[in-house]
C-alpha cells in the first residue's frame, strides 16, 4: 500500500469510528428523570469531535505533502514474515493458553516472536522459554496468588 | 508548621522494613526497565497491577513511585551507550551522551546524569512537598464544574503541547475518550457501546489497553520495520568518576535543568520532553564552549537529565493534588489508585495522610537509593542491553499475555490486547501518539462525571463552565494551548500577504 493510501484508510478509519460512535450515542435509551442532562450527550459530544478530526485528516492526506510533520525514521519495507512470526505467536498463545496450559502457550510465543525478531535457534529459545515461564508460573500462582492454568495434559507435580 | 510534622509522619510510614523494600523493589525494577529497549515504566506498571490488586496500598505506591521516576535514571544508561533513547525524555541525553561515550568518556557521561537525576530528584521532592498543600487548599474551592475544566485543559496539553501534530495527538485523545466510553454507565448503570458482549460489560481494561499499545504495538513495529537492525553499543569507557572540572561544568547545570523541569511537571504541560529541550538550548547558549555542543559537552547531558527527573517528580504535584495524570505513566499510577478505591486529590491528604505522606517520604528514600543502584553499579545494568533482541521482544511479549490474561482469565481479554496491539502498529506508523490515548481513557470517564454533576447542579445550564471565574480561566487556556498555535500561523500568513 502506498504512503497515501495508507494514510487516506487510517484517516477514513477515524471518520468511521465517529460515525459507528454517533450511531450509538443515538440510540442510547435515555434515562427516565435524570435531571435534564441527556445520556447522549457527553458520547455525542466525543463522536462529533472524532468525525472532525477524522475529516481534518482526510483533508491533510488528499494533499501532496500527507500528514503534516511526519517523525522521519530510517524505515525500510515492511517485513512481513517477521510481522506475523510475531503476530501467530500471539494468536495462537490466545486460542491455546486455556488448552495447553500457561507455560507451553508462552514458550510457543517466546519462540515465535524470537523467529520473528531473527533467531535462528527455535530449540535454544524453546528451552529458555519453558525454565522462563515455569519460573513465572511459580512466582505468580505462588507468591502473587494469581491463578493460571497448569494445562490438563501435564501431570500435577504437586 | 505542619507539612513537617506530617512528612516526619510519612517518613515513620516509609522507613518501616516493609515499605523501605518495596522502595528498593520499585528502583531496582525501575532502573532495569529503564535501561532495557523497548520497556518502559507505564507499561511495567500496567503489567504489575493484576498482580498487585491485594497488597497494601501504601507498599505497592511507593513501588510503583519508584519504578516510575527509576526509569527516569535507567532510561540515560541505554542512551548514552546505545544512541537508542528508552523514552522520548531521553532525547537529548542521546545526543550528547552518546558523543561524550563515543570519545571515551562513558563514565563521566553516566557519573552526571545520574548525579544530576539525583540532585534534581531530591530538589524537586522538596519542591512537592511544599506545593503540595498550598495546591490541596486551593483545590478545595473547586466543584465539579472547575474540575471537568480543569481535565479539559489536561487533554488539551498532553494531547497538543507533546508530540509532532496537534491534529494527531487530538485524534488519540478522542479515540482514549471513546474507549472509556464502553461498558456500564456509572450514572445511569445502563450498558453502553457494548456491542452485546458480556465481556465488555466492565469496560475496556486500562491494563489491556496500555499493554496492547506499548508492549504489542511496539513490538509489531519493530518486528516488521526493523528486525534485521543491527545496533552498536560503546563500551563503558573512562572512569566513572568525574573530574574536578567535570563537577565544575555539570552542577550549575543541574540546578537550571531543575528550575525548568519542574515547572513543566507541576503545571498540566504533558510530558518532560519539552523541559530537556529547553535545558539543552539554555546551557548551549551560556557555555563558553558552545562548539562543543554536538561534539559530547558533559552540560548538554547534566541539564537534560536534572530537567527530566524534576518534571517527573513535578507531575507528581497535579498527579496527588488534583487526582490529573499528565503523562501515559502518571495515568496508570492514577489506574492504580482507583484499582485501591482511591481517588488521588484534595481528600486523599485529609483521608489517608499517612499514605500520601509516605509515598512522598519515599520519594527522597528512592532518590538516595537510586544514585548507590545507579553509580557504583552501573556495570552491572549496562550488561541487560547485552540481552539479544529476539529474547528480549520473545520475555516482553510474554509477560504482556500474562498482563492481560491475569485480569480475569479470559481469552477475550487476549484478543483484545492483539487488536488494540494492530491499532497501536498503525498509530506508531502514522505518528500517532500513545499517551493521549491512555490519559483519555483514564480520565473520560471522570470527566464524564464531573461534567454530569455540574449540568445537574446548574439544571442543565451549559453557561455554569463560564460562569464560574476558574473555570472560566482554565477554559480559556485550554482553548489558548488549542488555537495558539493555529491563529500564530493565520497571522502571519495574513501579515506576509
């Protein structure tokens, strides 16, 4: 996608967001007897000001220039494979943790997004990441009283 | 005098083995945090306040205090070895620092800033505690109609004041406020923006939502922009100790980064990158070297750093008085309050003095702490940068799943954090700032409530915001801080043709 097409969907994306916003303002039931002030409006109020800054942004990126006094940063292309290495490992962490348990949901994470980020050592990583969430499994069922899931298929140590 | 008396009493909180530990937790962590890439405090605090939801309240404050102003000492470390600034304070200590370590000179560069954050630290701590009570007394003529124009005003800074476009910064705030929108209404207990998901019912978590931005977002950033960087780190060169001159050069310095940190802090200006740029102008234009500005001038590293430390204890001021976060951190110090049932402000120092108190006795325990952690140990930290990239992103986002997981264990809150992570990539890609959001979110809904409060005392009157005489003035400011900018530029441009 290029720059300023990027920049005109985020800017739409805003406009959209207002938009779905007032929508829901409206059709708030309004409070039987509530001293005069509408439940709408406060909601209202953020809605209208999300559609104007959403247009002030599809103004800005129409132009030649885009968004105005961008951060410059040696950015090269997206690298893809790297974004979703890091984007599965975060995915299937949530569809699996209550299966499988914290500490192998972690270490699939912990070695998905360290392929992500370029390493080139999967067993390494998956070794550090079981003694590292093992260690916080400990810490924070134990100490904190946090309750996470063991994971059934593992045999109970204690 | 009773602000001694009741500090004395705080300092009888603080020095107790227990909370003088967490203090030490707090600096520890916080200095760690502070020197690793990619971590920074309010994303720490986030994480830790599932885990913290059944402690005492005074302990886990004052560690939350001290991991926010530790970041503020980490955070120099990793930019003058690295180049690479933990957070956006640490600019300007880069690009000094970073030549004074490039020359061999590390340790000096390390030995000022941290006796800097020091000195500027303890000043500023002093600072706070005499301002503090003359702000609550102030503050207790305020209604609910001061206090939404006081939030007002808040937005507007942290949202315009900070960050490259006024335009952008708004669009995160509206987008916070919009956030704090969902889930029961505290007024009329009807559901809102709810969608018909049960789990939403409670809202949108300020943990699920800091962690997605700070810890995911930025992840998925560096992921897809930058995981085949490869970065140089100096070597700790030079002794640590400074020269007689290297004293002579940096402790004025300090003290004038002082006088412009701390304002910027305590007033609602957002943020303590403006102060270190400020500091940094000001010592170049009174050096007798301004040439060697650029080049590593052991001043440009003292103020900045002196100017960051004071503006962060300095958003203390309105963060305790005024119960108004002025930076992403200071809002999820805010989070952690509430998670106690307390609200920062006037009756938090007639409720609870001991607490305050003690959090602002520990402010001056941390700061002695700080300068032994950061000094004589400062090898040992420079070895975390020495952690490789895909462990370090590989332990961040780990300890974000457990973040959010560890609310309620639930996997909805899990999908939340990746789609609130995606909005945080495209904010980052499009120079979106973070901070608003976080404020907005904290701080729309108790706007929300005090805007309600004084409708219904005015019957629905909209004029009870100017009619009363501060919060006519605060309005007026904030509409100053949005338009100021903009009419400036009208004026020229009408003047120029």
């Amino acid at each position: 996608m290029s720059e300023r097409a990027g920049q005109l969907t985020v800017a739409a994306g805003v406009l959209l967001i207002g938009i779905a916003l007032a929508i829901g303002a409206w059709l708030l039931p309004e409070a039987a007897g509530y001293a005069r002030v509408s439940v709408r409006l406060f909601p209202g109020l953020i809605a209208a000001a999300l559609i104007v800054v959403g247009l002030l942004l599809l103004r800005e990126a129409a132009t030649a220039v885009g968004f105005r006094n961008l951060p410059e940063e040696p950015r090269g292309r997206l690298n893809w494979p790297a974004f979703g290495w890091v984007s599965a490992g975060v995915v299937a962490h949530m569809a699996l943790i209550a299966g499988i348990g914290f500490i192998a949901a972690s270490t699939l994470l912990y070695v998905a997004a360290g392929r992500g980020f370029g390493s080139a050592r999967p067993v390494r990583d998956a070794l550090v990441g079981i003694v590292l969430s093992a260690a916080v499994f400990v810490l924070f069922t134990q100490a904190l009283t946090l309750s996470l899931p063991w994971g059934a298929w593992i045999p109970a140590l204690w | 005098m009773e602000t001694w008396t009741l500090l004395a009493q705080g300092f009888g909180v603080a020095l107790t083995l227990q909370n003088l530990a967490w203090c030490l937790i707090g600096c520890t962590l916080g200095t760690a945090i502070g020197v690793l890439p990619g971590v920074g405090p309010a994303l720490t605090i986030a994480l830790l306040l599932p885990a913290t939801a059944k402690l005492d309240p005074t302990g886990a404050l004052i560690m939350f205090a001290g991991i926010y102003y530790g970041g503020m000492f980490g955070g120099s470390t990793t930019a003058i070895l690295l180049n690479t600034p933990g957070e956006s304070a640490s600019i300007v200590t880069a690009m000094e620092g970073n030549q004074m370590a490039k020359r061999g000179r590390a340790g000096p560069a390390l030995a000022t800033s941290a006796i800097g954050s020091f000195v500027a630290g303890t000043i500023a701590t002093l600072l706070l505690t005499l301002l503090a009570p003359v702000v609550v007394e102030f503050a207790l003529q305020f209604g609910p109609a001061e206090y939404f124009a006081l939030m007002v005003l808040a937005f507007t800074t942290v949202s315009t004041v900070l960050g490259s476009s006024a335009l952008r910064g708004l669009t995160s705030l509206f987008i916070g406020l919009a956030v704090g929108l969902v889930g029961i209404d505290a007024i009329s207990a009807q559901p809102r923006f709810t969608l018909g998901i049960a789990e939403l019912l409670d809202g949108i978590d300020i943990v699920v939502v800091a962690v997605g931005l700070f810890a995911v977002g930025e992840t998925l950033y560096l992921a897809a922009y930058y995981a085949q960087a490869e970065e140089t780190m100096e070597k700790m060169g030079g002794s640590i100790w400074m020269s007689r001159d290297d004293w002579k050069r940096s402790w004025k310095p300090w003290l004038r980064g002082t006088a412009w940190g701390f304002p910027f802090g305590s007033i609602p200006a957002g943020g303590a990158e403006i102060p270190t740029f400020l500091s940094y102008a000001t010592e170049k234009k009174l050096s007798r070297h301004p040439e060697e500005f650029g080049q590593g001038a052991i001043e440009g590293v003292a103020a900045p750093e002196a100017a960051n430390n004071a503006s962060s204890t300095g958003s203390l001021v309105p963060l305790l008085t005024l119960g108004l976060p002025t930076s992403a951190t200071a809002a999820m110090i805010l989070a952690a309050f509430q998670q106690y049932g307390l609200q920062p402000g006037p009756t938090l120092f007639a409720n609870t003095p001991q607490l305050v108190w003690g959090l602002i006795a520990s402010l001056y325990i941390g700061n002695v702490m700080l300068l032994i952690l950061n000094l004589p140990l400062v090898g040992l930290w420079v070895k975390l940068l020495q952690i490789p990239r895909p462990s370090l992103y590989g332990g961040i986002l780990m300890f974000a799943t457990l973040g959010a997981y560890g609310l309620r264990q639930s996997w909805f809150d899990l999908f939340l954090l990746y789609a609130i992570g995606l909005a945080g990539f495209l904010m980052r890609r499009y120079g979106f700032p973070v901070a608003p959001v976080i404020v907005g979110l904290i701080l729309g809904p108790l706007s929300e409530q005090q805007f309600r409060r004084a409708l219904a005392i005015s019957q629905g009157d909209m004029s009870v915001f100017v009619a009363h005489p501060i919060s006519a003035v605060l309005l007026v400011m904030a509409l100053a801080v949005l338009a100021g900018p903009w009419l400036l530029r009208w004026f020229r441009r009408t003047r120029r043709a």
